[in-house]
C-alpha cells in the first residue's frame, strides 16, 4: 500500500560553492568595515596630536612679558624655536624632519586688556592646517 519513494536529489556543487564563496566575501567585507574603522574617523591622527601640541607649547611660550602690549602689535614665534627651548612634549613627532619648522609658527595679536588671540600654524608633509585659540590673561 505505501511504497516507500526513494528521490535522489543531485547537490549542484558548483552553485553551492558560489554560494558560500559570496557569503564569505560579505561577510569579510562587513568585518573590515565594522571592526577596522579609518584610522582617521574614529582616533586623533597624529598631525591632530602635533598641532594640539604646538598650541599647547605656544601657551607655554606667551607668558605676560612676551604678549604684544599694543593692539597693533604681532608677536610670532617659529617652531623651531618652541623646540629649542624645550616647550615641546618628547612623545610628539614635531621634532623630526616631517614637519616644517621654520614655515610652522605661532602668532598672537592682542584683542584686550585680557584676552590675546593665538593662532598656530602647522606644516608638515603635505598635510597644513592652522588653529585659533585664546589666551586669557588672570
């Protein structure tokens, strides 16, 4: 009464090993994206870090006897210099021959009794950029 049917499926290797070899390419491509994110987009590139620190040494470099006393008054200092008188931090790379020390500098122009703008420019490669802080007297 029941007979038992026996149906001999053929697997197609071809298309399963296509198959699989897909689900492997999106899923690596998926992984570099998620986990390895550009090192820009998610931590301080170390240009970042550099122009951090010659502002920070700028800060340093300004004390009240070497602000300009007038507003028109502009007060430069070169990189090289920071370096020189050792304002620079030893973990950061602007002391080595990428970054230009002698194009790189920082300039304050007094605004009031107490407040003086900083800007920093930094060059390095070819990578530029510049920051503009404050620096206010107590």
């Amino acid at each position: 009464m029941y007979e038992e049917i026996q149906i001999k499926k053929r697997i197609d290797w071809k298309k399963a090993f296509t198959k699989l070899g897909v689900l492997v390419i999106v899923i690596f491509i998926v992984c570099l994206v998620m986990f390895n994110p550009g090192k820009e987009s998610y931590a301080e590139t170390d240009f970042s870090k550099n122009l951090k620190a010659l502002v920070a040494a700028a800060k340093t470099y300004y004390t009240e006897d070497k602000l300009p006393s007038s507003n028109d008054n502009i007060s430069y200092v070169k990189l090289s210099t920071l370096i020189e008188e050792n304002l620079i931090d030893k973990s950061v790379n602007l002391e080595s021959d990428s970054c230009n020390k002698e194009q790189s500098y920082a300039k304050v122009t007094k605004i009031n009794n107490k407040e003086y703008s900083l800007v920093v420019y930094l060059e390095c490669k070819s990578e530029n950029a510049s920051s503009i802080d404050t620096i206010k007297l107590k």
